[in-house]
C-alpha cells in the first residue's frame, strides 16, 4: 500500500501545475517545521514530556499531507494513534501499579548488580571516579546528549520510515508499539527503583541523578531544566527493563537489517553507549540494561519470525 506521504517526484513539463505548486508549498512547509524545531530546542531544550513529543509528532506529520485533503491527514492520524497512546499510557503505569499494591523492588535489583560486579554497584563505582559534584566534564555533556537522544531517535527514525516506505514503517512501528507495551507491562508488575532512587533511600552508596549535568558544561541551563521537569512528570520507577536501551538496541537491529554496508555494524555502538550513559547518570543499574536488550531482540526477531511464516503462507496460497 503507497504511503499517504510518499515523496512527490520532482516537478515535469507535463506535471499537473496544482500539484507542482503543493509541492512546493510542502517543501518550504517542511524547512519551516525544521527551522522552529531547532528554534525550540536550541531556546528551550529537547522536549521530552508527551504533551510537547505530542505536538511535534502531529505537527510534524500533517506537512506531507498539505495538499491532499483531510482524507491524508486523517489516515496519517490512525497511523500515529497507536504510537502516540502508548507515550500517554507510559506516564499512567505508575499509578497502575499503585492501585494494583504491586511491590516496589528497590535491594533486589541492587543487590543482582551488586553480585554480578564483586559487591561494587557500577553506577557508584563511575560517580565515585569520574563525577565531579563540582564542576561538570566533557564526558558528562556527552552522556546527557546521548541520554537525550532517546526521546527524539525512535519518533525520527519512524518519521522518516513512514515518509520512504509505509511497509517499512509498519515493521518497525509495530515492533516499538510491542516493545512499549511489553515494557509497560512489566513496569506495572514489577515496579523497579533506578539506582539515584535507591541511593535517595539509602539502599546503595550516595550517587546522584546526573542526566542533566552536561546541559551546565554547554552552557544550557534551560534544557537540563526542561528534561528536570519531564523526568518529574514521568514514571520514576519504570528502570526493569530499560526502555532507553530496548529502543536504542531496536533502532540499532532495525536499521541494520536495511543496509547492506559492512559500515552498520557501526550501529551497535548506539546501545552500547547508551547503557554506558545510562549507568553512569544513575537511571539504571546493568541487569535494567540486559533486560532491555533481551526485550529488544526477542520482539525483533519474533516479528522476523512471524513474517516469514506470512510470506510462506502466503506463497502457498498463490
């Protein structure tokens, strides 16, 4: 099936003249959607709570369909809706959890890194030689932006799935609408405390939640601000698995499996910097990381499995 936002070819002799001129109209529209959105990161931060992703999302995908009836903005609507309930539901899991008296697991994760690191957590380990409560590092700058990263990587990557190629979109925003749910769900049976939680509790030795650390090395106080006020209105106990992780493996395996350069490997160096981050900001201990991995490729390839089945079944058929 063509995608509603399939890019137009570029403009013939013998093009309809209405349609040259929405073409146009769509290109200046995207450069404008482009140039406010870096306006709003660079004066206000990566937005990272739902309301904003929200409206970017939504704002972002209506420039395509200029042009092309309400019919085009509604289907691109239905395709969202899945992904964008997922971002509403992920901020009411906590409350789920709550009204199940489901138990908040705070030592038992820190005491599985505690035992797979020879009694050291790893997230105080990197805090007690690399944070300097003083003044913040380069290497600290480095962690946020990848930290960050993960609120914008997974929307981008699928808006420019759905723009190419509406199948391809459909695989990969299949595969990030299960693995929220899976998480989701296990967040509400299995509330587990990241490691500042735990150290605020005095389960672990002192460490602090240092993801916005690296906004004050760049000199953009606005944006830790920002991600402060998101982190405050989020799950604070969604850490088992890692969703940050999850989606960072998914992307790396996703987009993979589309190339053919021996280069993607590189790919797998995203994940990989991202638990590092992760670990060493305090959001997660090392077994949220495994988990994410594991949910990561167990929903990848249980997708791969059952298009192949589909396609064989469907070779039968004809």
């Amino acid at each position: 099936m063509e995608s509603t936002a399939q890019a137009v070819p570029p403009a013939a002799e013998d093009a309809d003249p209405d349609e040259r001129r929405w073409h146009r109209i769509r290109q200046y529209a995207a450069g404008a959607y482009a140039a406010a959105l870096v306006v709003v990161v660079v004066v206000a931060g990566v937005p990272t709570d739902r309301g904003s992703l929200l409206l970017i999302i939504l704002a972002g995908i209506g420039v395509p369909c200029l042009g092309r009836g309400w019919r085009a903005f509604g289907r691109a609507l239905l395709d969202w809706l899945p992904f964008t309930a997922v971002l509403v539901v992920y901020d009411v899991s906590r409350g789920i959890a709550d009204g199940l008296g489901m138990p908040l697991h705070v030592s038992d994760v820190a005491a599985a890194d505690r035992d797979l690191f020879g009694g050291t957590v790893p997230t105080v380990w990197l805090q007690q030689h690399f944070l300097d409560p003083g003044s913040p590092h380069w290497y600290d700058a480095l962690a946020t932006l990848i930290y960050t990263s993960h609120f914008i990587a997974t929307p981008v990557v699928a808006a420019v799935f759905w723009l190419r190629s509406r199948e391809v979109w459909k695989g990969f925003i299949s595969r990030v609408i299960v693995l929220s749910l899976a998480g989701l769900i296990t967040y509400v049976l299995f509330p587990a405390a990241p490691p500042w939680y735990a150290a605020r509790e005095g389960v672990i030795e002192p460490v602090i939640r240092a993801s916005s650390r690296g906004w004050l090395w760049l000199h953009v106080n606005h944006a830790g601000n920002l991600l402060s006020e998101g982190q405050a209105a989020s799950n604070p106990v969604a850490a088992m698995p890692s969703l940050h992780t999850a989606f960072a493996t998914l992307i790396a395996l996703y987009v993979g499996s589309r190339l053919r350069s021996r280069w993607r490997l590189l790919l797998a160096l995203y994940p990989l910097a991202m638990g590092l981050a992760l670990v060493y900001l305090g959001e997660h201990y090392v077994v949220d990381l495994a988990a994410g991995v594991v949910y990561a490729v167990g929903v990848h390839f249980a997708f791969n499995a059952w298009s192949r089945r589909r396609q064989k079944r469907r070779s039968v058929t004809d």
